[in-house]
C-alpha cells in the first residue's frame, strides 16, 4: 500500500499536448482518462489513457468507462507501472475540483488532474490535485520535463 501522499506530479511535453487535445477535443463534453506512472512522493506520468465519458451528462460530468481501468489495470500488472490517477476537463472553465469531483474523490492518493478551457475553447495549463478524505483538494506541483 503506498501510504506517500503525492506531492510533484512529471509529465513530458508530449503528455502535456496530449491531455490539451483530448480537453480540446472533446467539447463542448468533458474527457477523461487514466494515468499511469510510478513514484511515490514524485511522480511520473507513464502514460496518459483516454477514456469514454460514460456519465450521463458528459457536459457537467465525468464517469470513466469501467473496461478502460480493466483492461490498463491488467497491461500494467508486473510492469512497475501502476494507475496513479485521472484526468478530467471542464468545458466551463473553472480550474479546480469541483463540489461533486470532491464528493466522487475517495482515493487519498490518486492524482486529479484537471483541464480547464478558456472562454475560446482552448486548454489551459494542467493542473494537479490530491483529495484526501474530508479536506479540501490540495493543488500539487506539476513539472515539465524537457
Ligand atoms: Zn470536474
């Protein structure tokens, strides 16, 4: 069990753009997706997994296909590579969790990346989060690798 709550979340340039284009690309719908990676206090993104927006109102919400979290749960088994969490975005722009994001977190450890679009459609920088039960969401570093 990784007791270390996260504190830095790595990620390349590559993976940057590729959580930009799905935010993007999904609207005026929220994406979602899963994060591999490894680390305990530093994370690094191994892989970013898109992910159907399943939820019945893709629009306010996000529900990640169930299958997606199988099937990366099974690809992952023995690689050293585990889910470290997930990733969203918000057509309406706001850069934090939401009120009904904190009521689904109930992972202290996993990683809430959210990507907000501004008034012209167009993703803002990524933010980090961890939710531990009961607190407010407490945003974490990103780093960008060159
Ligand atoms: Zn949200």
């Amino acid at each position: 069990m990784n007791t270390t709550s996260p504190s830095q979340l790595v990620l390349s340039r590559a993976q940057d753009a590729s959580l930009r284009a799905a935010a993007e690309n999904a609207y005026p719908a929220e994406c979602c997706g899963l994060l591999a990676g490894t680390g305990e206090a530093s994370l690094t993104l191994t892989q970013v997994v898109n992910a159907a927006n399943i939820a019945t109102d893709p629009q306010r919400q996000f529900t990640i296909d169930p299958q997606v979290h199988f099937d990366l749960l099974r690809r992952l088994r023995g690689t050293g590579e585990r889910v470290i969490g997930h990733y969203h975005s918000h057509p309406n722009g706001i850069t934090g969790l939401s009120r009904q994001d904190v009521a689904m977190a109930d992972d202290p450890n996993a990683v809430w990346v959210i990507i907000a679009l501004d008034a012209a459609q167009h993703a803002r920088t990524p933010l980090a989060f961890v939710c531990p039960a009961g607190q407010e969401p407490m945003r974490i570093e990103i780093v960008i690798r060159p």
